[in-house]
C-alpha cells in the first residue's frame, strides 16, 4: 500500500520531492517505495530525465486505474471510521478559478471528507492569507514565487483559442487567418497572451476585427460562450465547456508561458482540513474528468 501511495503521489504531483513532501517521508523513500512497484509489475512507470520525471503510456493507465481504487478505498475507510469533528477551511482564490473549476467540484470534496466546511472567497491581487484571513490559497506564479509558504504544483497555466459553437452566417474560423473577422475577447490583466499566441501561430501582424476588453477573466469567458467573439482561454476553466460542448476549440495550438497554479498555506503550519482540501484539490487537477 505504502508503494501505491508513493506512486500516486509522485505521478500526481510528476516529481519525487513533492511527494516525499506531501507524504512527510524523504525524497529516496518515495524513489525505492516507486522502484519496489517497478520491480513487482516488471514495467517502468516513469520515464526519468534530467530533472524530471514523465508517466510512461503504461504508467498513465495505471495511475488513472489506482486513483479512482484509492479514492474508494479512502471513502470506505472513512465510512467505517469514527465522526470527525466539523473543521472550517477559508480558502482564497480567483474569481474565475472560484466559479469555472472549483464551484463545479466541491460536491465531490464534501462525499469525500463531509466533516470539513470550505468558507471561499475571491481576491485576484497578491497573496497575503494574514489580511484576508485565509488559511489557504490558490495562487499563480513559479515555483520560487513563495517565500514563506508551503507550496504544492496544481496545474500549469495553457492557453488556447476557444469559441462558441459557429452558426449559420458566422464568419469562418478553419485557419488563424480567420481570426480577422473575429471580435478577440481579452482580460486586461493578461493583455499580452493574445500578442504572444498570434506570433507563436506566426500571424503576428494580425489585426482582427475588434478587440473586447474586461477587467475580470470570468467576463471573458461569459462573452465566449454567448457568441461575442474569440477567447484565449486557460484551457483547465474552460474543459468543462468544452466537454459538454458549450465551447470548441478552433486550434489546437497552445501558448504555455512559466506560470502555473500553486496551492499555498503558511509555512508555520496547516490548519485542521487544509491538508485534505489541497491533496484533494490537486487530485481533481490531475485527474480525466468522466464525460456525460
């Protein structure tokens, strides 16, 4: 079990000293448990580089499999347990990550642990959990961004074209040529990301046929889907528009900088229920969602 754990652990987070971190074990403890499971299945599960390391296509399966078995072996456990005392987690994110990702989730963290109450609250400015009373947060940046906090990798920020499903009379949008007769949709706070993806396409000299600006990311996304115009969109707020076919993507190419989501709490410790609620949010992060 110890060996399944590791390996959940370490394919989740894709590195070693994140799981030793998260399972409170040393880095080589986590290596050996995932080399004994190498060893017991007589198949490599990661492909180790440099500085990293990568699932194999047989490790993917396997991950997928043991996180949904150790998911309901976890609820059983916690079903034959004795109550637990009710513990409150305020936790501070976007605006947008709040109302596309998280909102969409949280009847899947309350099955899993119904003792913990999640107080939510947006902020999209720098993290200070001392003035907004947070104990934990969601934040963007690298991984040296954090001074001061314990700091777990959720998901890298990738962003992608999406658009509402065309209609009769719609311009066209088989090429990024097209995008000329587009309205593009954009959050002044990441002006720069269309700019960057146009070049990365090598259409930077584009000019399309309006630009619509909103303060907040979520307004952007909202514009999408009630047909205004194209938005560049971090690809993890809008799968589940996608998946249900509310948005499409009319690319497939992707602009990806540094920036990733972190999952924060204060260095001097985690407060009853930020454990579980971070373990669980990044496992949400990581795992296929079941389609409808």
């Amino acid at each position: 079990m110890n060996a399944l754990r590791a390996f959940e652990s370490a394919a989740r987070l894709e590195s070693m000293s994140e799981a030793a971190d998260e399972l409170h074990v040393t880095q080589s403890a986590v290596s050996k448990q995932v080399r004994t499971l190498e060893d017991w299945l007589g198949e490599p599960l990661f492909e180790r580089l440099h500085r990293e390391i990568r699932l194999t296509a047989k490790g993917r399966s396997y991950f997928e499999k043991i996180t949904e078995l150790l998911s309901q072996l976890d609820e059983v456990t916690r079903a034959l347990a004795k109550p637990q005392e009710r513990v409150t987690v305020r936790f501070l994110g976007y605006q947008s990550f709040n109302m596309r990702w998280l909102i969409p989730r949280l009847a899947s963290f309350y099955a899993e642990h119904p003792h913990i109450q999640v107080e939510i609250s947006a902020d999209n400015g720098p993290v200070d959990l001392r003035r907004s009373q947070a104990d934990c947060a969601i934040r963007t940046g690298t991984r040296d961004d954090w001074p001061g906090f314990h700091a777990t990798h959720v998901a890298p920020i990738v962003f992608r074209p999406v658009s509402r499903p065309l209609r009769t009379g719609d311009p066209a949008l088989d090429t990024v040529a097209d995008l000329g007769r587009h309205v593009l949709i954009v959050s002044r706070t990441r002006s720069d990301i269309w700019p960057k993806w146009l070049q990365a396409a090598g259409r930077a000299q584009l000019e399309p046929a309006g630009w619509l600006v909103f303060d907040h990311g979520s307004y952007c996304y909202q514009a999408a889907l009630e047909g205004v115009g194209v938005a560049l969109a971090e690809t993890i707020l809008v799968e589940e528009d996608v998946r249900l076919g509310r948005l499409f993507y009319p690319f497939l190419l992707n602009y990806q900088d540094d920036l990733s989501y972190y999952f924060l709490y204060p260095n001097s410790g985690a407060k009853p229920g930020v454990r579980e609620f971070g373990e669980w949010l990044v496992r949400q992060a990581t795992a296929p969602r079941a389609s409808s």
